[in-house]
C-alpha cells in the first residue's frame, strides 16, 4: 500500500540547480471538473502527475468521460456520454469519499444534467472545512439540496437554474468555482459577491468564456463576478499555470539548504505577495525572465515593522498570501535571524505540527491553534533528525524542507499525504543534490 511509505533523509546538503514546479494542484481540480460542463473534446496541458489529481481523472473515466493521454501532462477529455447512474454506486462512493476534489463535480453536473451527487469527501486534516458555500450557492440559483446521513451522500436537484445575486458565506476558492460553473449555464444574469479571485479562478474563467460563456471580463479577477447564462458550452484547449505553492516551497527549500536553486518558468506574474513574503524573512532572489534565482545565502534576517515591533506574516484570501505557504513560511523562519508571529487565521489546526519542529531543536511558542511565535536560530544551532509523521500535504513538505536542513537522519512516514500534492518529489530534490530515498 503506498500509504505505508516513508522517506529517509539525511539533511545538511546544499542544494543546488534548476527545478521547475509543477502545474497548479489547486487549478487543475476545478479546470478537471470543468470538462464535465460540454460534450465537445477538451485538451489541458500541465496536468501535475499527483495523487489528488490522478484519482479525479480516474473518477471522471469511471463515470464516462472519454480520456486520452496525449503526452507528458497533456491529455484529451470527452464528456459526450456521461453516466449519472453510476453516481449512485458502491464505486462512485469509496472512490468519491476519499478525494476533497469530488465536491467540484458538483457545479458542472447540475448546469448541464440538472442533477449531482457525491459523497462527503475526505482530505487533508486541517481542521473543518465547510461544504456549506458550495451549496448555499447552489441553493440561491434553484437548486434543492439534501443530504442523507446515513450514507453520508449530498445531492442536488435543479432542472431551470435562474441568474440571481449571490453573496458568498465566504470567499472559498472552491466554493467560487463551484458556482460559477453552475450559474454559467443558468437562465439569465447571475452576480456573485464576496467571490474568491486567485489566479486559478480568473484561468477558469477565461477558459469557461473561451468554451462560449459569457462571464464578463471586466469582474474576472475581482471579487465581484458578473455571469450571463447560455444554454450550452463548446470544447476549447487549455493550460495550467504553474503552482504557486510549489514557487515558495522551493524558495524556502533554497534558504534552509544554504542552496542556490533557479526555479524555472514560475510564472512571477500570478504569483501576487509570495517573493515578497519570503523577502521579509531575509532571503534574496532575483527574476531572470520567468524564472527565480535563489543565490547562497549563510544567514538571512527577518524584517521588523517600521516601530521595530516583531513581523506578523498572516494568510489572507487572494490578493492576500494563501495559507498553504505558512507552514514553508513558519519552517523557514526557523533558522532566519529575528523573530515572527505567524497567524494562520482560515484553518484551525494547520500549525499543530510544529510539535515535530520544537523536537526537532526549533524554538517555536504555540499561542493558541492560529498563532505561533518563531525565534530564529539564525543558523547558531541545526535541527536535528527525527522520526515524524506527515500530518497534511503543506505540513508535510515543511517537514520535508526542516528535515533537508537538519543534522543526522530524519524518518517522514506518510508520505503519501505528500505525493498528493507535490509530483516526483524525491527525484526532483535529488536532482539538486538531496539525500532522499522512498522505504
């Protein structure tokens, strides 16, 4: 079973090289689930080769959607012959169950076969994560909701989807696209307010426009969305940005490993306040075209406010910084010189493993289940190996990064909860000289 895996790590290797991330983890469940919204041939190129996204393209096969790999990262989705009955059995559901992702069918079944169901997806373990946006949303554009307990199964029924004014309970990236795809197909003007605008929304966006939508271009990428139904939706290619977490994680990586690492084609212009996060914390970097030179650095300080009161890096929704880059950005200030309070405000228990970091020599004070106080090292004292378990995918790869830095051998075991999230991370690390191996 590859939950079992475990990676072996002996850390204190610089790093060194060019890696190039991945394409958006985050992009390509929505864009995945978009195919469902037109019977025409979809081609997306840079599909990341991860678990998550794997287990989707195989449950969009098993309800019929003709899939065509066409290379490395590309392949060709045709969704002419969907079976819905297939939604209601015993493989649908473990299959369902056990991938976040599946919620995001949700939206495109409903617009175009007026019906939609899945069972309560499962995930990472971070605290709750509500559904209920998803189908309030669902709710205001006629839709009718029920959930059945005791299968644990939600469905949704809306034959005449009509364009309404939709105010989100929150600005939830997933629970935006889920909307949007089910309103782009809804009798009418549908406008929705408090909406998520991260990149990987503005790409859904254009590509649904680029299918025959009539979402107007002027709101894509703020957080008011204004979407004119039409009746259907044609084929269209595409391709995924690259991912913005994987940008950081390895802008992290360089600074822990004392290593100077190129981060190919990263797409700096969808990546908003990520450089300038890890900059506060020190670390230097310099774009070359599209990509981030990361040079050698021995030490690096973390920035004061302008009082000389201690830095707060807090998440924020987008333009803000995503949550999923605390974890890398808690680990790297590890070893900075200097202090900061770290706030992870969306997500309860997101910051519990620093547990493993606090054994692992870090000097980090837990304030409650959203904050934490890092004091830097400033590279005085090396972490040190341990054994630890990976808790969800960003926890793990901050792990992983804290492991690479440490003195000795550091055991990681579920790694699975890393392959999710991050492709061929053990041969793309050592190409860049890490001593990594999968057990």
């Amino acid at each position: 079973m590859a939950n079992l895996d475990s990676f072996e790590v002996v850390g204190s290797q610089r790093l060194e090289g060019e890696i190039t991330p991945q394409g958006a983890k985050n992009e390509a469940l929505q864009i995945l689930s978009a195919v469902l919204l037109t019977a025409e041939p979809m081609v997306i190129h840079n599909i990341p080769d991860i678990l998550d996204v794997n287990n989707l393209i195989k449950l969009l096969a098993e309800m019929g959607v003709e899939v065509t790999k066409l290379g490395e990262g590309s392949y060709r989705f045709v969704a002419a012959n969907i079976d819905l009955d297939y939604l209601s059995s015993e493989g649908f559901r473990s299959r369902g169950a056990g991938l976040r992702g599946s919620i995001m069918i949700l939206g495109p079944l409903l617009a175009r076969f007026g019906k939609g169901f899945i069972p309560k997806p499962g995930g990472d373990k971070i605290g709750r994560r509500r559904l209920d946006t998803h189908f309030l949303g669902f709710q205001k554009l006629g839709a009718r909701f029920e959930y059945d307990a005791k299968a644990d199964f939600f469905r949704v029924y809306g034959d005449q989807l009509k364009g309404t004014h939709i105010l989100l309970d929150e600005a939830s990236v997933t629970g935006t696209a889920n909307v949007v795809m089910a309103a782009c197909m809804a009798e009418g003007v549908t406008t929705i307010y408090n909406a998520a605008c991260e990149p990987y929304i503005q790409q859904l966006c254009r590509m649904i426009n680029r299918m025959g939508g009539k979402i107007d271009p002027n709101s894509i990428g703020s957080n008011l969305l204004r979407i004119e139904g039409v009746k259907k939706l044609g084929g269209t290619e595409h391709r995924m940005l690259p991912d913005m977490i994987e940008v950081g994680s390895f802008i992290g990586l360089a600074a822990m490993t004392k290593g100077s690492i190129t981060i190919k084609n990263a797409g700096i212009e969808h990546l908003g306040v990520i450089p300038d996060t890890f900059k506060r914390l020190g670390i230097k970097m310099e774009f070359r075209g599209d990509d981030i030179f990361i040079p050698e650095q021995d030490s690096y300080t973390i920035d004061t406010f302008i009082d000389g009161s201690i830095l707060t890096i807090a998440d924020a929704p987008w333009p803000g910084l995503t949550p999923d880059l605390l974890s890398i950005v808690l680990v790297v200030a590890t070893q900075a010189k200097g202090s900061v309070l770290v706030h992870q405000k969306m997500f309860e228990s997101r910051l519990f493993f620093v547990d493993k970091l606090i054994d692992m020599g870090a000097q980090i004070i837990l304030c409650d289940p959203h904050r934490a106080t890092i004091i830097g090292l400033d590279r005085r004292y090396s972490l040190r190996g341990i054994r630890m378990t990976s808790p969800d995918i960003r926890a793990g790869v901050a792990l992983l990064i804290a492991a690479l830095s440490a003195e000795g051998t550091s055991i990681i075991d579920n790694v699975n909860q890393i392959d999710r999230g991050y492709q061929h991370i053990e041969a793309r690390l050592k190409a860049l000289g890490a001593h990594i191996r999968r057990v």
